[in-house]
C-alpha cells in the first residue's frame, strides 16, 4: 500500500484544540435567539469537531472537516444540566461517558433511563427521542458520535412539543418562531408532513 506523509501544517490544520472551540450558543448570537435559550435546547456548551465538509447542520462550523458519516462533539454539562427532549430522525447518536455519571432518558416522554458511569458507551437509533442529564455533582463531559447516513449529510432534529410550549413561556414566542425560522422543529413523537422532507 503506497502511503504519503503530511506536511506539519497539513496536520495542524488537522487538529481541534479545546481551549479553541466555540460551543453551539455563542454560534448563532447574530440570529437574536438569548444563548440561556439556545443552552435549554443542547447541553449548556456542545463544541463541535469533527463533520463533513459539507454537512448542514449545527456542527457545520466544527474544524476539522471529514469523510461523509461522522460527526464528533463534546457535550460539557454543568451538574444538572441536560438538553431538551428531541429526536434524531436518521441520524444514530452516539454517546461516551468521560467523566461523571449521565443519566440518558429515551421514549416520547423520557419514560425510561439508564445511567452511563465514565468510560460507558450508548448507541441511540434513529427515531428515538432521547434527552441526558448530568447527575453527578462536577462539570461532566459526553463525547457525542453522530452517524449520518452516508449519503446524507444532516441530521434533522425535533423536540418534544410540550418544550416549545416551555420556551415561549419563558422566553416569548418570538423566540419559539425564529428557532424555527433557522430549522428548529417541535414536533418530535407527532406524524409529519411528507411534504417536509422534499
């Protein structure tokens, strides 16, 4: 097999360093959603690595840019904290404990849970909602893995109803319109339009 050798710059452009990363909330600051409101539908900071180059997403802006069907993040939890209750229509989520204890809720209504100690993996379907909450009593960090499917490459996500009802009440519908505006959907466990998916 005829192998080659990178060039140091070609490898640096290679590397993600933490201290560098942007979590999703300070990404869509010039879309005038509140980041407190933008932190309730993901953990309170999700920093994107790794996605392909041409994926629609919110890892779009991840540095380093790969082959179709990964995409890497690092969900960092204060003790508590989760994101909202969502689901992943064709992308299958991923996750790895690194430190702490998560507790992963599946079902329309997060009915059932496991717990993952460090070093615990889940691998969550397509098209089960699904939500994490850090219970351990430190900062708490996941390893996210999001597999599209090779050909596509997005991950469409929809929340529960009811938490779309909880952000107008707390934040005003206006913010609930330009969420959906930038692709939010709200209407995880209901029939969709096919018309959507055109």
């Amino acid at each position: 097999m005829k192998t080659f050798t990178p060039s140091v710059e070609e490898m640096t452009a290679r590397v993600a360093r933490f201290k560098d990363l942007v979590p999703y909330s300070k990404q869509y600051t010039n879309a005038g959603i509140p980041i407190e409101a933008f932190e309730r539908l993901t953990a309170r900071s999700v920093y994107s690595i790794m996605a392909p180059q041409d994926y629609k997403g919110r890892s779009a802006m991840a540095p380093i840019k790969s082959l179709p069907g990964a995409v890497v993040s690092i969900a960092e939890c204060p003790p508590g904290d989760s994101p909202g209750l969502h689901c992943h229509e064709m992308t299958v989520e991923n996750f790895f404990c690194l430190n702490g204890r998560f507790e992963i809720l599946w079902g329309d209504h997060g009915e059932h849970s496991l717990v993952l100690e460090p070093l615990d993996f889940i691998s969550v379907p397509a098209g089960v909602t699904r939500s994490f909450t850090n219970i351990s009593d430190e900062v708490a960090r996941l390893l996210v893995i999001i597999q599209p499917p090779v050909d596509r490459s997005e991950d469409r996500v929809a929340y529960a109803p009811d938490f779309a009802k909880d952000l107008e009440a707390d934040f005003g519908g206006e913010v609930v319109d330009q969420l959906k505006a930038i692709g939010f959907k709200f209407n995880a466990g209901e029939p969709e339009d096919e018309a959507e998916h055109a």
